[in-house]
C-alpha cells in the first residue's frame, strides 16, 4: 500500500541548528531553555531533534538558525516520537511568525526544489 502525504504546504530535509524557550500559555518565557536540529521544515512548521520531550500543545519560542539567516517564531508541538538514548523527534506547528521571516522559509524552501 503507497503512503498518502496529506499535508498542505511542501517540507524539506534541512538541517539547522535552534535554541528554543518554554512558553505559558501567554507566551511569555517559562525559564527553561534547550537546543535542537532541524531535520526537516516547511512554511508550516518543522521536525527537530533534542534531549526534552514535550507534551502535545506545549508553546515554545524558536530561534532557528537558517542558512545565512536567523528567525524567531513560536510553534506548539504536534506530535513527540521518542527515538533512542533519550532522544526525540518533535513536530512544531507555527503559531506566531512573521511575514519577514515566513518569506525567508519560503526562499529557502523554493532553493531546494
């Protein structure tokens, strides 16, 4: 049986590094703080690798470091997948990003067709 890929917008194998930050629900920073790569992303969001699990719906404010450009977004985790040796694979959605930054996935993305 083939796999159907159902999402929206075109995602790319890309890996970047990132910090990120804990957020309330108002989004403002929680303290706690990690780093990560990126494995894959999108306009939409990305899948990144780190040492944390988080539940589904936590907020985190990224720092991404993209090729020659740095962006800011929050995003909500979608999913975790544990992998390994306290590893594990999460799925952002953003929540908050701005056009700027937006275009600079864009361009990135369009490269790599």
């Amino acid at each position: 049986m083939q796999e159907v890929d159902r999402r929206k917008l075109k995602r790319i194998d890309s890996k970047n590094l990132l910090n990120y930050r804990v957020l309330n629900k108002e989004e403002q920073v929680n303290y706690r703080e990690g780093v990560g790569i990126t494995k894959q992303v999108s306009e939409g969001g990305f899948l990144f690798e780190t040492a944390e699990n988080f539940l589904i719906g936590t907020l985190l404010e990224f720092e991404l470091a993209l090729k020659d450009e740095f962006i800011t977004v929050i995003g909500e985790v979608v999913y975790a997948i544990p992998k390994n040796n306290d590893v594990f694979d999460l799925g952002v959605r953003f929540c908050n990003i701005s056009e700027s930054n937006k275009n600079v996935l864009r361009k990135i993305i369009d490269k790599a067709k």
